[in-house]
RNA sequence: GGUUACGUAGCUCAAUAAGGAUAGAGCAACUGCCUUCUAAGCAGUUGGUUGCAGGUUCGAAUCCUGCCGUGACCA
C-alpha cells in the first residue's frame, strides 16, 4: 500500500464535525516540491459542506488524521491545501519492506487469458520504422499484461496472399528467376521488395507506354500485360495451381527468414503466427451465413454488404461481385477462429490509427453476428511515423528501413562510445553487443517514450539523441548503480531506523512506492509512455542523489548501508522496468 | 462535405482518463563542476498569452461551445 492510499483508508473512520468524511471526491496527491509535506489532501470541496474557513476545517482534519496515524509527523494548511509531513521512520521502514521481486503482481492461480496481435506485417516487403513502433508497443505491452496476472500469446497475423505478393512474384520470375537471396547475399525480405520495386518500374513504363497511344489510365492498367500476368497469378493462386503454389511459398519463405532476422535483432517475439491465407476462408463462410440471417444483404450484383443505418457510419463492402474477400471478411474469420481455439479474455489489437474507422465496424459487425466476446476486443491505436515532409512513401524511396535503421544506431553508438574514451578492456565481440544494446535501445526508447496516440516526426537528418532523456541516460544510471554495488560486496547488513532522511533520499523513495500503481496504469491505458517516463523520472532523481551525496564514502555506517540498500532498490526498478518495455540494460559502459 | 485524433518553449516531449498550488524535462545556446563512488553525469542562465474567442468553477493546459490549423479515415 502506497503512503496516498494509506492516508485514504483511514479517512474513512474520520468524523468532522460529527459528520463523517467518507473520502467524498477528496483528491489527494504528493506534495509539490514547493512545500513542505509529502501527502497534500485538497480540501477545498469540505468548505460547501461544512462552511468554515478552509483553515479551521484544515487544522481539524490534520488533527484528526495526527492522532490516527502515528507516522505524521506535522502538518500545514494552506488555502485549501492540507499537507501533511510523514516522519523519516515511515519512509525507512517502507524501504526496509520492499523486496527485490515484489512486482509479481496478481500470482493468481486463474490467470486470464490475453491474445495481443502486433508486427502483422505483408510479405512483399522489409519492415520499417512504422513496423518497429508497432512491435515495440505490442512487445512491452505483453509484458506488462504477463506481469500483471495474464496469460498472454503474443501473435502477429501475416498477411501472405493477395496481389502485392503477386506482384513480386511475377517480377522474379521474369527477371531473376535464377536469383537467391543466398546467391544474390541479400537478406530474403530485401530481396523479394527488391522485386517489388522492380514490378512497380515495369508496370510504370508500360503504362506510360500506353498512355502516350491514347488510353486512359484505367484502360492502360487493363491492357497492361504485366498487370495481366498479375490478375492471372493471384487467380491460379486462388484455384491451388502448384506451380504458382510453389513460387509464392518460396518467396514467402524468404521473407519470413529475412523478418525473422529483424525480429530477433529487435528482440521481438512471438508464441504463434497466422496467415490470412489460411483464415479468408472461414470469413467468407461466415459472411454467408450472415447473409441469411439477415445481417447482410445482397446487392443486384453480387457483392455482398452491410448497412449500419446510421448517419455516421456508411454502408460497407463484404465480398465483391466476384466472390473474393476483402480485409473485413478475413478479420471476422481470424476474430472467429481466435476465439474458436483459445477460451480469450482480452483481445488487443496493435495496429495503426488509420485502422480506427476498420476496427470500430468489425466490432459492431462481430456483435451483430451474435458473438458474445465483441466487448473483450480492444484496438490498441497508435499513431503514424511520418518525416518532416510527410508520410514515408516507398514509390519516392523515403521509406526508413528498420535493419537501415539498427545499423546506424549500432554505429553512432560505436563513434560516441570511442569519442568518449570508454573502450578499454572489452574484447571485440563484447564491444559490438555493447554498441548493439545501447544503439537498440536509444532507439526504442526514442519511440517509446512518445504518447502512442500522437504521431512522431523522424527526421533522418538529425541523430537519435544518446544523452538527457534517453535509453542511455537509463542504462548509464543502471551501470552506475552496479558499479557502486561492487564496490560495496562485502557489506550486506541491514540498517536501523533511527537515521534521518535528506531530500534526495526522501524523493527517491516515494518514488519507488508509485512504481506498482505505474503498471497498472500502463496496462489500463494501453500506454507504455507511463512507465518510460516513470523510469526517465527515477534515474534523475537517483543522479542528483548520486552527484550530491556519498555512498560508499559516507562515514556513519549506518547510513551507508541504508544508501547502498536504496541505490540497489532503485537498480532494481530501473532494470525491470525496462525489461518491460523490451530494452535491455548493461552492467558496465 | 462527414467522422475522429491532435495543437504546450526555436526543436522533441511531460502534465489531460479522474480540473488543484508559481505549466515540468530533454535537445540546441551560454556559464560553472572530474587528485572521493562511471562527466553518456550534476548545478546554473536564457527561452511559455498552453492555436484563438467565450463559458462552467473557489480554481482550467485539462471540462463545455464556437472558430482556426494539421493529420487520418469515410464519401
């Protein structure tokens, strides 16, 4: 229980006036650094209720909680604030509590279930910086989930059919059909892109061909042969024709290879993966029956569509005039299938804010076929990666590659870390995972930091900063901390509680005790930005402490042991809560 | 045109769910601090009409209304 908490559960037994308090909307918070107190109650709503001077209604209160709760140590009032003054004892004591793993909250012997979906990437292409923002979000958020109590599967749903696959491969078997990403020494995800590029050429200058004869575009894109050979593709692929079978596996194997690599690096993972290819099916059925009962109708056509009836939302296409599925038909089915399989109790969605309008219609959608689970569905919405100029577009080459981008990171980490002086006695394969960790890190930091509702501009021109508010910043306070532990081995004793308190070590230790309330904040929000925050906020806070008062150098023992025993407390969290958020620490750098 | 999200210091962000005290950090710029625990650090200076105008309230960056701007989606 956290000192706030405290101070609310026995305001319950508190009676003013004869009236009691009942913790009516009575908000209480830590106390600014302005004033003195550590837990401020805001007092003003009690002046309707009881109508005296805030001040007499404060000194009254104060005391009454005084008298309860024998850790105050003073209190003041100031206008309508009451702030209340804990004694040094307090805080030693909750120091002294709390436990290196205590933060496995909720060992319940029911742990609900959670799918978490995230990465979901096509197969025509690398992954990028947008990708990365996804798979860090989905990553952490798993982790936290799984720290709270839940069971979690953390999937991604590859989309592996359809017409930009098509499109690479009509590309490599007419320009590369000798070509390996092994032969070639191109990653496999960079190689099928390759092709897709390539297609995207082709098909310009035979448009541009066309267009010059006279037709319009739609007519060019029609005689094109190439969007021809396309159509003819995807349609062999859909009645099973093995050849054409075989081609999209093995390019598709590629690439999956190629993300693998990515993933790793990145350090993302996953407990299973689906593929549309194998869900679109089970949409369609689906959408049919629906057409029976109602919920659907059929236009003179053919197509299939739904009709909210509503101002705000629009009439919707379920199946084209000829029979193929669009993303709404295969979500119903892979929705369907998840929950066939698995008894779910919470299903997140991570997937871009351009998606909003498509989740909010395949809710109401699944609640009107009659599934019960629509209410455990949850869109974790984020928002886009743009540059300065705008979106990324890969037509214009703006895309920011995500290996591309760990590599640079790797790098800059490289040239800083010598700058700084810091390579003395590393060998060569530990200084490159030392350049790895702080580079990935400084990066998903960058990314992780950042509200995931709001859209974050990368400049490619600019570095990603490695100091001040920064995965570094983290680390280094981390290594600093480890440091000062093996310089204190051999002191393990315990202190007592008769020492008294500076403002460093007191802010240090309210801190740690908000730290549960964090995560549970986290996983409420669907928002990991919380806890970066947290943790940025934590590692100042021990830096000023550092920087301004000994730990080892400290002459009362007493008091040693009590700053070595905080230092670690505060290593601990820094530690775990980066590990959830999927960024690594290091011991020495 | 409709729906929705966002708008805070030169730049990147925090505080907004659930209103609270003089709106906090970092970067950039400038000034200090390594013969005691890692200077990827610490201390300090400069920088704000929280897009604009109203409203509710003891109190508004936060809630409400209208407008302006930007993005996304739907058409």
């Amino acid at each position: 229980m956290n000192s706030i908490k405290c101070i609310k559960s026995v305001l319950k037994d508190i009676k003013l006036y004869s009236i009691s308090i009942d913790t009516f909307e009575l908000e209480i918070q830590y106390t600014i650094k302005k004033y003195k107190g550590d837990v401020t109650l805001i007092i003003f709503p009690l002046l309707k209720i009881f109508k005296k001077p805030l001040k007499e209604i404060g000194q009254e209160l104060g005391n009454n909680i005084k008298k309860k709760l024998s850790f105050i140590k003073s209190f003041n009032v100031i206008n309508g604030f009451l702030n209340l003054e804990f004694k040094d004892e307090y805080y030693l004591e909750l120091l002294l509590k709390m436990k290196q793993g205590l933060f496995k909250i909720n060992k319940k012997k029911h742990r609900p279930l959670l799918m978490i979906e995230y990465s979901s990437p096509n197969t025509n292409k690398p992954l990028h910086l947008g990708h990365i923002r996804n798979c860090i979000l989905g990553q952490s958020m798993s982790n936290i989930f799984d720290t709270i109590g839940y069971k979690v599967i953390r999937t991604q749903l590859i989309n592996d059919r359809g017409i930009h696959i098509c499109k690479s491969m009509v590309a490599w078997q007419k320009l590369g059909q000798s070509k390996t990403p092994q032969n070639t020494n191109i990653k496999g995800d960079h190689f099928v892109g390759k092709y897709y590029v390539e297609f995207e050429n082709l098909k310009r200058k035979e448009i541009e061909r066309l267009l010059s004869l006279g037709y319009n575009y739609s007519e060019a894109e029609k005689k094109s042969t190439i969007m021809q050979s396309v159509r003819e593709t995807l349609r062999k692929w859909e009645n099973g024709d093995n050849y054409t079978i075989e081609i999209w596996n093995k390019l598709n194997k590629w690439v999956y290879e190629g993300f693998e690599e990515t993933y790793r690096r990145l350090g993302i993972t996953f407990d299973e993966v689906q593929y549309e290819s194998n869900t679109y099916i089970l949409g369609k059925k689906i959408v049919k029956e629906g057409i029976q009962k109602g919920i659907f109708y059929k236009k003179y056509d053919g197509s299939v569509w739904i009709d909210f009836k509503n101002q705000t939302l629009n009439r919707k296409l379920l199946l084209r005039s000829d029979g193929t599925s669009v993303y709404l038909t295969q979500d119903i089915g892979t929705a369907v299938e998840r929950f066939r399989k698995y008894p779910i109790d919470k299903l997140i969605y991570t997937v871009g804010e351009e998606q909003n309008y498509h989740f909010k219609i395949l809710f109401i959608i699944l609640n009107r076929l009659g599934y019960p689970w629509y209410k455990k569905l949850f869109h974790l919405s984020y928002g886009m990666v743009n540059l300065p100029d705008g979106k990324m577009k890969s037509r214009e080459g703006t895309v920011v590659d995500a290996d591309d981008l760990m590599s640079k990171m790797h790098n800059t980490a490289m040239s800083i870390t010598q700058k700084l002086g810091k390579l003395k006695k590393c060998s060569k394969q530990e200084q490159y995972q030392l350049f790895e960790k702080i580079g990935i890190a400084a990066l998903k930091y960058y990314i992780l930091k950042v509200n995931p509702k709001k859209s974050i501009i990368f400049d490619p021109m600019e570095s990603i900063d490695f100091k001040g508010c920064t995965g570094t910043y983290i680390q280094y306070t981390y290594a600093r901390i480890c440091s000062l532990k093996i310089k204190s081995m051999q002191i393990k004793k315990k202190y007592d509680i008769s020492i008294s308190l500076n403002m460093y070590e007191r802010t240090i230790i309210k801190m740690l005790e908000q730290y549960i309330s964090i995560i549970k904040s986290v996983a409420n929000n669907l928002d990991p930005s919380i806890l970066a925050n947290y943790i940025y906020n934590l590692a100042k806070k021990f830096n000023d402490f550092y920087q301004n008062i000994n730990v080892i150098y400290e002459i009362n023992e007493n008091k040693k042991y009590f700053r070595i025993k905080l230092s670690s407390m505060v290593g601990y969290i820094l530690k775990n809560g980066m590990e959830l958020l999927g960024i690594s620490m290091l011991e020495r750098m």
